[in-house]
C-alpha cells in the first residue's frame, strides 16, 4: 500500500499528493474545482450528516466521534475497498476542510484504512 496523507483543501496541491480524494460531506466554502485539485469527490465517505452535526467539531466528542464514524464506514465496506486498491497503485491524500488538523474525518479514516 502506498502512502496515505492529509491535507486541508486550502493547502496548496503538490505533485507527491498522488491520487486526491475530497472526505467531505460538503463542498468547502470559497474553493473552486480547480484550486481544489481533486481527482474525486466521494461525498459518501465522509461523516453522515447527523454524526457531523452531531460532533460539530468539539474536541471533547473526540473519541465519541471517532468511535461512531468508525461504524458508519465499516458498514461501507465496498467503497473503503476502493479507497484501498487506490492506495496500493501509490500514494493517495484524503483532503478534507476542516480548522483543526487533529480531530477531523480524514485522521479517523486514515487510521481505519490501515488499521
């Protein structure tokens, strides 16, 4: 398997990003498809719209947040298969838009991916 990274949307896109996916439920504000760079858009992956609201991106719903995404994609299991026979043709960068850097969707599927 090829390296995953994270990044945020308003990094700008290098050449070592390889595939890029956007993780996000909603497109970001104020980013074109073109400064986006991404080469897919897979909205589905990303946190359901009731968990996203629900964690509303409180650190202290961290590990809660972490622990119900985590369920929500084991229940994807072909789209993660994808994500994985994507990763192992390079490298492959989640890119979400997320403030913080720590406690987003992209870390928690990070981690499930190779976990």
């Amino acid at each position: 398997m090829g390296p995953i990274r994270i990044k945020r949307i308003y990094e700008t896109a290098t050449d070592d990003d390889g595939f890029r996916v956007l993780v996000d439920r909603v497109w970001p504000r104020g980013i074109t498809r073109e400064k986006a760079a991404v080469d897919i858009w897979l909205k589905e992956i990303g946190p359901s719209t009731e968990l996203r609201k629900w964690f509303g991106h409180d650190p202290a719903r961290w590990d809660e947040f972490r622990l119900r995404y985590r369920l929500e994609l084991a229940a994807q299991p072909a789209l993660l298969e994808d994500f994985r026979e994507q990763a192992g043709k390079g490298a492959l960068t989640l890119v979400y838009s997320a403030h913080d850097e720590m406690h987003n969707q992209a870390v928690v599927l990070k981690e499930f991916l190779e976990g």
